[in-house]
C-alpha cells in the first residue's frame, strides 16, 4: 500500500493556472510560485464583490480521537464528488502549522486518494504566509522592548507586557524565559515566552481581515501591554502597526492550489483551533464563494469546538451563512467514545459502539438545533469496518435527522464520496434556520454560559473573583459585543479530555480570559490549553528525510 506522501509524488498535476481558468481567473491575476501553486490578487479578489455568492458547506467532526476521523480528507473528497457529479466546487482549507508536521500529528493535505497537492509544498513551506506572520508579530515584539529601552514615554509595566513572540515549531524550552539579559545594552530583563505562529493573535486578524485597510486597523487595535494603573496599550500607540501590514500585503492575498482529481483549492491561514476560531481565511473562503456555486471548507475539531467558532465568530463577522454541514466520523472512533482502547478499535464491538454514538448524537442534535443547518453524516470508511456495525450505526442514528453514509474517498477518491455529495447537493436546495448561539447583545459571561449549557451539555460555568472582575472590566470597557473563543480541550464536551462520549451536567470552569482586541473576540480559557506544543518522545520528524535525488519521504 502506497503511504499518502507516495500517492501524492505520483501525481500529474496540471499547471497552476489552468486551475485558475476553471474558475475564470486570468492569467494577469495569478502570481505562480513555481508551477503548481499560486496567489490570487487581491486587486482580482475586490472585482468580485457583485457576483453572487455560491453555497457554503462546512465538514465538522465528532469530538476527536486517537483513532482519527479524517475532516480534512473528507473536505478534499467531498470537493472532487462534487465536481465528479458536474458541479462547479471549490475547496478552502487552513495552512498546516510545522509544529504539528514535524511533531505528533504529521501532514495536513488530506489523505490517500483525497489529497491537495504539491503536498510536500503545502506541508512545509509553502507560499511563506506563516513566516510573514511570525515576522509581524515579532516585530511588534521587538519594538515593545526596544521602546521601553528608550525610556517607556508610554509607560509600559514590565510586568504587565500582554504579547509574546511567536515561532512555527513546537518547542517547550521556549514557553517561559527570560529577555534583555547581558548589561545595559541589551535593554531591560524581564520574563517572556513563545507561543507557536497559529496561536498568535495575528493570525487570527490574518484570517478574520476583508481587506489591507481592514487589516491595518485591526493590528493597530491589538492591546500588547498595560500601564502601571491598567490603561491598555495598542499596537497604534507604537506606530508599528503601519510596518506589520506591510509585511503582510503580499501574504493577505489568498493560495491556489489542486486535488489529485485537479479540483480548485484555496489554502490561506491556519489559527489554532484552540486559542483562536480555527478556520481559513475570511478572503479565501469569500472569494471562493464568488467563483463556485459549492465551496466545502472546515472548521477545526469537533462540531462542539471548530463549528460553533466557524458559526458564532467567522460567519457572525463575515456575514457568511452555511447551507449544510458534514459531520465526519470513523466506526473506530465511536467504538473509542464508547470506552475502547485504541489497540482493541479493529475488533468488531457492538457494545461499545453503542455507547459511543451517543458522542455523534449531540454533534447532530447541536448542528441541527443549536446551528439550524441540515446535516449528512459522513462514515469515513475502513477496512475493518464490519455491516453489523455500518447497520447497528445507521438504525440508531436513523430518528435523528441526518443520513448516514459510508465515505470511500480515502481509498477511491472523489467517486468515493458521490452518495455524500448527492445528499450535500440536496441538502442546500432546502431552506434552513440558521442561528448563532447566543445573540451578540449578551454580556461575555452569558455568551459563555449558552455555549457551555447549549453545546457542551454543562449545566453551569464558574471562575474565580479575579477572572470574574476581568471579565466585568472587560464588559465595562466596551468589548461586552464581542464573540466568545472557548480554548479548552478538543477530546471532550468538558473539560477533562478523559470523559469521552457525551458527558453531561458537568461544570465548566473559565480559569483565564484573554482579549484579542484585534481579532475581535475574547478568549475564555478553560482547562489547561498549551499555546506551544512540545515534541513527542517520537517526534515526526526523525521519520522526515530527503533522498539524493531531492524527493521528501516519511512527510505523512
């Protein structure tokens, strides 16, 4: 069996730019990197805004596992299926961050026969956005240290310094350290740290920003520090959020790419899923939009994580509504919610995939009447998966509302997921009732409280005095319209990442708050949420190596 990196080094791909003529893009409004990839315009992008928009389909998944789901395998599927029925689908996917390739997680293109290529490309560098991110942030950085070098006239608190330099790898000696060290003119000591680039609140403006003006006004509103008696202190008061917008001019503009079936791709941004919204470029996915009459994208995580951000944040501030969703799910990874170990999931377990679909249960139920969408469930399909299983699968969920089918893109490619992308097509010819999860007019501490009550299944959210008084001040302070970003764990509706299944009356509490000014929500963490991953014993990359021809092996 070829491994996915293989699959994707056989490809014959077809030049960039007549990927761009499918969707009517002229040659003038490409800027190739090489053959296979390239950026689109922006002065492009802008001419679009009279064409009407196509439909917005969203893959989410049941709450992840280690037995993996395949969201974006399916999103890639899913967008050839389309295109294999004669529909006209384009594909909107993040950029994969280097500390997961090169840590635990591996490649992010898709997998096996649904994959976007070149995957190495994608995989590493790219089109260099993630490297103007983390130049931009860091700038900023540096001209905080470099101002209060020179006398701090704007009257930093070195303790109270709210912005951190940022580097696209995992590296857990980075989290907490100490800056300015050796004399004098080195400037001033004091503690600092590294988060990772997708964790940076640039990122976030990167992907929620509909224009360079957009964008420069919202790294100017980007609170980096305090005075001594609190007073906010912007990026703007700096002047240095004229210098970050240059360094990302060229990066805001969106990326093209392909399928191994030649389908359209854009790939633009990639904020965590967990400290940010986790979702690809606002501009991406809008001019995606102009030109398909189809646009499947993702959110990250689950439907209770990614989805309710992609809902609540980037639909709320980009005017986006989705016609349907795709909830994606593996029978293994049931059988894993149902209380499976991952060395026992080939084993055919009916009990236990009986308990574990109640995990599937609330995703549907939450898209279904928290979200307002129509929703298909997707069975990405395995080998192992037996019929008493597909079956006993299909008849419980069959009172919910939303098909099953089984999926056989990974090993079948687009043909594979045809059934999927009929009952898709279906799906967004019917009206729907979409709604966000709380109204934007609600105070911080109610929006949270409706995603634990509403989503998580809590019964009630809690802090500390300290936590509550921040959120106060921040209500009073004028943030109060804000989004919630909900940080907290991935693998569980609580917020212990051992509860698996579909946990319910437990108690969420909101340990720390964070504002992201510019990106425009408030961050409630809950639960311990790493914003610099570190490597695993076995990190990915020892298995990573090129041959003395040039050609990448063990990427995925």
């Amino acid at each position: 069996m070829l491994s996915d990196i293989e699959i994707a080094q056989k490809a014959k791909m077809k030049p960039i730019g007549e990927i761009a003529k499918k969707l009517g893009i002229p040659d003038a409004a490409i800027s190739p990197f090489g053959h296979y990839k390239a950026k689109i315009a922006l002065e492009y992008v802008n001419s679009l805004g009279s064409k009407p928009d196509g439909k917005l389909v969203l893959v989410t998944a049941i709450s992840p596992t280690p037995a993996g789901e395949g969201k974006t395998t399916t999103t890639v599927g899913l967008g050839d299926a389309l295109n294999h029925i004669g529909k006209r689908a384009v594909i909107c996917l993040r950029e994969p961050s280097l500390g997961p390739v090169f840590g635990m997680k591996g490649g992010a293109a898709g997998g096996g026969y649904a994959q976007v290529v070149p995957m190495e490309d994608i995989n590493l560098h790219f089109t260099g956005d993630f490297n103007a991110i983390q130049l931009a942030n860091n700038l900023l950085a540096a001209m905080i240290d470099n101002h209060i070098n020179h006398g701090n006239e704007l009257g930093f608190d070195v303790r109270r310094i709210a912005w951190k330099r940022v580097l696209d790898m995992n590296d857990r000696a980075l989290r907490q350290i100490t800056v300015a060290l050796g004399g004098p003119a080195n400037g001033f000591p004091r503690e600092d740290g590294f988060d990772i680039v997708v964790a940076s609140e640039v990122m976030a403006i990167f992907c929620l920003s509909m224009s360079i003006k957009d964008l420069r006004e919202r790294l100017g509103k980007i609170v980096c520090g305090y005075t001594r008696d609190q007073k906010p202190i912007l990026a703007k008061d700096l002047k240095t959020h004229g210098a970050m917008a240059a360094l990302l001019k060229d990066a805001l503009a969106p990326n093209l790419v392909q399928t191994l079936e030649h389908s359209p791709a854009f790939i633009h941004g990639g904020p965590f899923a967990n400290i940010a919204h986790g979702c690809n470029s606002v501009l991406a996915t809008k001019t995606a939009l102009k030109l398909g009459d189809y646009v499947v994208t993702e959110a990250g995580f689950g439907a209770d994580l990614g989805a309710e951000k992609f809902v609540d944040i980037k639909c709320r501030k980009a005017g986006l509504k989705p016609a349907a969703v795709v909830l994606v799910a593996t029978v293994r990874a049931l059988k894993y919610h149902g209380g499976v170990e991952v060395k026992e999931l080939a084993k055919e377990n009916l009990e236990a995939l009986a308990k574990g679909i109640t995990n599937i249960e609330r995703h549907v139920n939450n898209i279904r009447n928290n979200y307002g969408l129509p929703c298909v469930v997707s069975i990405n399909h395995r080998t192992e998966d037996t019929d008493a299983e597909i079956k006993m699968l299909q008849e419980k969920m069959a009172h919910h509302g939303a098909k099953v089918i089984v999926a056989r893109h990974w090993a079948e490619g687009g043909k594979g997921a045809v059934e999927v992308a009929k009952e898709v097509v279906r799906l967004c010819d019917e009206p729907n009732n979409f709604k966000f999860v709380y109204e934007e007019q609600a105070t911080l501490w109610d929006k949270m409280k409706a995603i634990a009550t509403k989503i998580y299944g809590a019964s009630d959210i809690t802090a500390d005095s300290k936590v509550r008084a921040q959120i106060k001040k921040l209500q009073e302070s004028g943030y109060g319209h804000y989004p919630i970003c909900v940080a907290k764990t991935q693998y569980s509706f609580s917020t212990d990442p051992q509860l698996r299944g579909a946990p319910s009356g437990h108690v969420v509490n909101v340990r720390e708050v964070r504002l992201a000014a510019g990106a425009e929500f408030v961050v409630m963490i809950c639960g311990d949420i790493m914003t610099m991953p570190g490597l695993p014993k076995v990190p990915s990359a020892v298995s990573i190596d090129v041959d003395d021809d040039g050609r990448i092996t063990g990427l995925f």
